[in-house]
C-alpha cells in the first residue's frame, strides 16, 4: 500500500510539474512566466515531500536533508520570484511605479 501512495504522489508531482513547465512554454511575456515557475515550486514539491516521508531513505538523515531541501524550495521561490519580478521590471521601466495605462487597464 505504501509503494502504491508513493508511486501515485511520485506521477502526481511530476504532472503538476510537467504543467508548470508548459505553462513557462506557452506563455510570451516573461513576466507571465514567472507566474508558472513560481507555481513550479508548491504543490508538485510538496507531494515530492510527502513521498520521501513515506518512502524515506536508508539513513535517517538523507530522508530529513532531502525534505529540507524541499521545504526551503517551497518557502524560498516567493522571495526569489518577486524579487526576479522587481528586477525585470526595474530594467524595462527603469521604475517600480505603475504606469498610466496600467491604470486604465484594471477592471
């Protein structure tokens, strides 16, 4: 049963990033693009996570480094995502301000 719960978060977390990656594919703006690697970063590493939970590894410490690593992708992507957003939007502006058209383009 556990091999089972394994394999299926196993394929579950490789879909989710499998979508993520065509979502980066598909999409023309970069700005567009980040929205789908940041999404890269949730729910496919969690169901990763819980997978190396289940299945774990021979050492205690791999199982625990391996879910570190995943956690820190996980809490880190958000920080990393807004600040590449800032960045790409500081070199084609030259501003974080929002521009007139903007406005006129919110709902």
């Amino acid at each position: 049963m556990s091999h089972d719960a394994v394999v299926a978060l196993l394929v579950f977390g490789c879909s989710c990033e499998v979508l993520c990656v065509a979502g980066v594919l598909w999409m023309r703006n970069g700005f567009d693009q980040l929205h789908y690697a940041g999404a890269a970063s949730t729910v496919g590493v969690m169901a990763f996570a819980a997978a190396v939970v289940l299945q774990g590894f021979p050492s205690l410490s791999g199982t625990i480094d391996c879910v570190a690593a995943l956690g820190l992708t996980f809490l880190i992507n958000p920080v990393m995502t807004t600040a590449l957003a800032r960045a790409g939007r500081r070199i084609r502006y030259e501003t974080l301000e929002p521009r007139p058209e903007e406005f006129e383009q919110q709902p």
